[in-house]
C-alpha cells in the first residue's frame, strides 16, 4: 500500500521528503527519517505534511491518533490518483487515498484516513466514515452508508440504500442486498452475518 501511496505522490508531482517507520525498508529508495518518536520537532512544524501508508484501518487510526498527541494541527496529504473521475460535488477526506480508475460520483462524502481502492465505483450521495476501506474493483449503489473502521472486501457489491455498521467486515466477492449490523462479518451471495466482528483483529 505504501508503494501505491508513494506512485500516486510521484503522479502528482508531490515532493517526498522521507518516511517514518519502525524500522528502515532496505528495498526503499526514499530517505528513512526514523520513528515516531525520533521526529517530534519535525511533527510539529507548520509546514510539515504527511500521509499514513498503512492498509490496516485499525493501524492507520492508531498512527494518527498517535500523532493527533504530539500536534492535533497536523496537515494531512489526500491522495487522488489521475486517473480516477471524481464529481466536482463529492467531498474527500484529510488523509484519504483514492487509487488508480476508481469513480466516485455526485454528493458523495469520503472521510478521513479511508481507502477507495482500485477501480472501485462509488455512486451518488454515499457516505463513507473515517478509517474505513474497500479492496479493488469494489462497486455501491446511491445512498449507501459505510460506518468507521468497516471494510468492503475486493469485488463486493453493495446494493442502493444499504447501509453497513462501524467496524463490519464485508468478506470478498460478496452481493449485499441488505443492511449489516456493526461489529460483524458478513460474506457471501447473498451476504450473511457470520459471527461477531472483535475491532483491531486483523482482516486483510
């Protein structure tokens, strides 16, 4: 994910001045600046801006809530690729990355720190909440509602009018043709609840 981060930036002419991580990415050609921790100063500057790299929704909202400490005033990048077709209404995010071929159509509100990721089709006037994601080639309906941390797993479909509880995970290759609680998993065609969702477990 944070390749695709890091394309998007190149894209869109976006100097990159270095990554913070726990620990250094021997692969990576970008400068390795340290830790949280070590960066303290450089978090606090004013013109200092960032974006978290992280698929993970329950890592990402950790890192920011981190940050959020040291300085709640932290200007956060949105990435959009090029390539996508966005409305001139939709609103996105502080924080939220929209990848490569995706198209997010008329009043639709994307929160902080989500993922659309590729190809996905969003239609009109869906709500998407903060630290939520969805996996590629994943298509809505109008007026759907996605809660917090949720995520849509890759080549789902949701349904007009559905709406989707805050941390619920949508297993992959699902058809949701009716709401779904929060704190769950459901999957299949139709999607079904499975069991109980427990927030931070991992999904990806």
């Amino acid at each position: 994910h944070c390749n695709v981060a890091v394309d998007i930036l190149k894209k869109n002419s976006v100097k990159i001045n270095g990554y913070l991580d726990i620990k250094k990415n021997k692969k990576s050609k970008i400068e390795y600046l340290g830790n949280i921790s070590e960066n303290l100063k450089l978090l606090k500057m004013k013109k200092t801006r960032g974006f978290i790299a992280i698929g993970n929704n329950y890592i990402r909202k950790k890192v920011y809530e981190t940050i959020f400490k040291i300085n709640s005033e932290f200007k956060w990048e949105s990435l959009i690729d090029p390539s996508c077709v966005i409305s001139k209404s939709t609103k996105i995010g502080e924080g939220s990355i929209i990848i490569a071929g995706s198209v997010i159509n008329a009043r639709t509100i994307v929160g902080k720190h989500c993922i659309i990721n590729t190809k996905n089709s969003i239609d009109h006037d869906n709500i998407i909440d903060d630290f939520s994601s969805t996996g590629p080639s994943v298509t809505t309906g109008g007026t759907v509602k996605i809660g917090k941390t949720s995520h849509i797993g890759i080549s789902s479909t949701l349904k007009n009018n559905i709406k989707i509880g805050s941390n619920t995970i949508i297993g992959s290759c699902s058809f949701v043709n009716k709401n779904c609680l929060s704190n769950s998993l459901y999957f299949g065609i139709p999607a079904k609840k499975k069991k109980n969702w427990k927030f931070g477990k991992n999904y990806l």
